[in-house]
C-alpha cells in the first residue's frame, strides 16, 4: 500500500484520538514514534510488492513530524495516521488515511509480516473504518493496491470492498498492474467479538507457522495432540507425532517458508476448526525452491485447558508460476 498519507479539512472538523479494540491501540502517530517504527519498516516481506524501506531513522522522523500537521498545505486533505500497538509486543504497523472534502477518503497499511495471519490487520482497519465514518464522517473508503498482492486483495474483500472493474476507471487513475477498491463505510457493522479460543487458535497457528520457518520441530510437535492425523492429497495418512518428526528429518537440509492467512475459526466447547490460505515453499539446499499454496481444514481439541491440533487436511496444490 502507498506511504503516502492525509486528511484534510475545515478547521471545524473533530481532532485524531486514539482508538482501542479488543486486542490493539491505535495511537496517532507522532514524530516520536520514528524510532520504534523505523525498526519495524525493515522488514523485507512488507515490500515484495511496492515501496521500500525508509532509509534512516532520521528521514522518516522528518516525515513523520510533516504529517503531525494533519493537514495539506492548501487544506484539501485531511491525514489521519496511526501507528498500531498490540500491547505484548509494542508497535506491529500503522494504518492510515487521507481524508478529502467530498467526504471520500483513500486508505492504507502496513503491517510486520511477524503479524500476518493473525487477524490483526483486519482488527486494525475495521476500526479504523468505523472512526472514520462515525468521527470524520466519511461515506467512501478507497484503496488502490497492486493486483498480485493477494493477502491484501482478501483482507479488503473481507472489509466489504469491492473491486472496480477497469472499464470504470479512469484514463490514466491508477497503474495497469493496480487495483482500486472501494466501500460505502457510513454504516460499518459491528463485529462478533473474538473469543479467548478463538484468539488462542489463532495464536497457536502463528506459533506453528514461526516455528516452522526457524526450523524448530520440538516447537511445532507441542501444538498437536499424541494421536493427531495429517491428510494430503495423493500420500496415505500421517498418524501420530512420531509420523511427523519423521517427515520433518527428511527435510532437515532444506529451508522452510511458511505464510499462513486465517479466513474463518469456530469453536464449539473443547472442539474447535480453523480454515487457513497457506503458501509452503520448501528449498532443498543448492536446490530449486518448489512453492506449494492452497486452503487447510484443521480440527483442533482442547486438552488440559490447551488447546492442539487434532486433524489436517491439507489441499496445497503446485503454485502457478
């Protein structure tokens, strides 16, 4: 998503605050938070799309201050920036938007790819969409993000966006690898509330997906339970932990890259599944990386007050190339 920020308005319009959720604080971003941020913006996985990293700690102070200002120089925008705080871990993204006299606004963020797949995001921008339309009174959310970036194309769809078909835009409005999309926000829902078992599924999948990027076996085999059963298409079932380390030996001199997008949890008492958009690319050492992508189905139980994984399911298909 575009760095470039803003809101404007009349000098009658209502002042940023900070917005809290159930897991997050959105505090408006001020220079002092460059520092922290910095760090956090040099993350290589935030600009496999667009964009870069700032250059220096000192660069984006100075842009920070420039955008305390909330206002462009000529008063047509509004910006309104957040940097987001999930409290365990301090600073994870930001969120951001720029606010026009028609009441439309163009919208972006950013997040850590540490935090991915957690439903941070979507917990970041939904509030956000509703201080929008409630507090600055916005009626139109618009983002404008490259087409390949398909973790972002489903975070927004999940938002209630719609794509604009390309026969509607503009000449010349946005690149011909872009995609805009939009949304009436002047009535964003609100939303079911997470349950503790929900956000700890959601926790142990993250956890999962680290540890098996850092290679960590002994970690990943503590998330599922003694008889847990692993199905994929075209191989016999995987039954048990001992099944599983195995499978991880025989890629221990190869690395691991894991990426994980929650779509949905539901628990029912000590019962529990998740479905997960999941990218495994598994590079042999002095091999070819081999990328495979597609949906999970996983069953999870409850056992001593924990929850672990029970049943897989596993469709990854070879990803396009």
């Amino acid at each position: 998503m575009s760095f470039d920020t803003a809101a404007s308005v009349e000098e009658s319009r209502p002042s940023i605050r900070s917005i809290a959720t159930e897991r997050l604080i959105l505090e408006p971003q001020v220079a002092a938070h460059a520092e922290e941020m910095f760090a956090l913006l040099q993350d290589p996985a935030i600009y496999r799309y667009e964009n870069e990293a700032p250059r220096s700690v000192e660069l984006l102070r100075e842009r920070f201050l420039r955008l305390e200002t909330r206002s462009s120089a000529d008063g047509t925008q509004t910006w309104l920036n957040w940097v987001v705080r999930l409290p365990a871990s301090g600073l994870i993204g930001f969120v951001q938007a720029t606010v026009h006299r028609d009441q439309s606004a163009g919208v972006a963020y950013v997040f850590g790819s540490a935090y991915w797949g957690r439903g941070l995001a979507y917990e970041a921008v939904h509030a956000m969409l509703r201080e929008l339309a409630e507090h600055w009174r916005v009626g139109l959310a618009r983002a404008v993000l490259k087409r390949s970036n398909l973790r972002s194309v489903r975070l927004l769809t999940r938002l209630g966006f719609d794509d604009v078909p390309s026969a509607a835009l503009p000449p010349g409005g946005i690149e011909a690898d872009e995609a805009l999309m939009i949304r009436d926000i002047r009535a964003v829902p609100m939303e079911r509330p997470m349950t503790a078992d929900e956000r700890a599924i959601r926790m142990l999948i993250s956890t999962w997906l680290n540890a098996s990027k850092a290679g960590d076996t002994d970690k990943v085999l503590t998330l599922m339970s003694e008889d847990v059963l692993f199905l994929t298409a075209g191989h016999p079932p995987m039954r048990g932990k001992a099944a599983f380390a195995a499978s991880q030996q025989a890629l221990a001199d190869a690395s691991i890259d894991t990426s994980g997008d929650v779509q949905e949890i539901r628990t029912f008492g000590e019962w529990g599944y998740a479905w997960t958009n999941l990218t495994v690319t598994v590079t042999p050492r002095g091999g070819t990386p081999a990328t495979r992508t597609g949906p999970t189905l996983t069953v999870f139980r409850k056992e001593h007050g924990a929850w672990v994984l029970f049943r897989d399911a596993n469709m990854l298909a070879p990803a396009a190339r």
